[in-house]
C-alpha cells in the first residue's frame, strides 16, 4: 500500500522541462550533469577510531580544572555596583541628557494621524478617458 501511495507521487517529482522555452537546453544539461549525484562514494566515511577512555578523563579533568581557576578569577573581581536604585538615577540622567530626535517624541496618534494624511494623499487620479476623438 505505502509503495503504490508513494508510485503516485513519482510524476511529481520528476517535473518536466517546456522544450520551446529558451532556456531548455540549458536546465536539461545541468539535470544531466547531476543526475547521479550525490554518490555514496561522495559522503565521509565513518570514524574508525574512538579515543580512548582514559584520553576523554583526562581532557574532562582538564576542562574541570580549567573552570575552577576561571571561578577563582571571578572571585577575586571587586564588585563596584553599589545601591540599584543610585545607579537606576543615574542611567536616567544620562538618558534624559541625550537630545531626542523628534521623529521618535511623536506619538501613537501623531504617527497613525501622519499615516493617515500619507494614504489621503495617495489617492489614485481619475482615469484617463481612452475614446478616440472624433
């Protein structure tokens, strides 16, 4: 049943090229220059050799060693944060300082009402009248 459901679809993938487009000798070579491809013989061949399990220990001891020295520096980093809500101030002060562009004050209605005069303004002109003068 599941090959006559998948035969069904087979024309669908073999899509035919219109030969009096004048593109058609073109994509007929391309087809046929990669119509075998890609080959089994084209794909990596499996790993043979897993290291072995003494190595991977080794490189986790490693990697672990490496981590608690990395703690040990962050550690040792002297925090300067101090109090949330000074720092919060202080962000907004330096915000606030910075001129903003008037495009970004307007607001939600300013900018619907802005979009609005652009569609007005868009209006298509009356059509152009196509009978012959007499």
């Amino acid at each position: 049943m599941l090959s006559a459901s998948a035969s069904a679809c087979a024309p669908s993938f073999a899509p035919r090229t219109d030969p009096a487009s004048p593109i058609a000798p073109r994509v007929q070579a391309l087809v046929d220059a990669n119509r075998h491809y890609p080959r089994w013989e084209d794909f990596p061949a499996a790993p043979t050799a897993l290291p072995a399990a003494a190595q991977v220990a080794a490189q986790v001891r490693a990697l672990e060693t490496q981590g608690g020295a990395l703690g040990g520096e962050v550690s040792r980093i002297e925090w300067t944060l101090g109090d949330a809500e000074v720092l919060a101030a202080e962000t907004r002060a330096q915000v606030e300082a910075v001129p903003v562009s008037p495009d970004s004050a307007r607001t939600q209605a300013e900018i619907d009402a802005f979009a609005q005069s652009l569609r007005d303004r868009a209006k298509a002109p009356p059509p152009i009248d196509r009978r012959p003068i007499e």
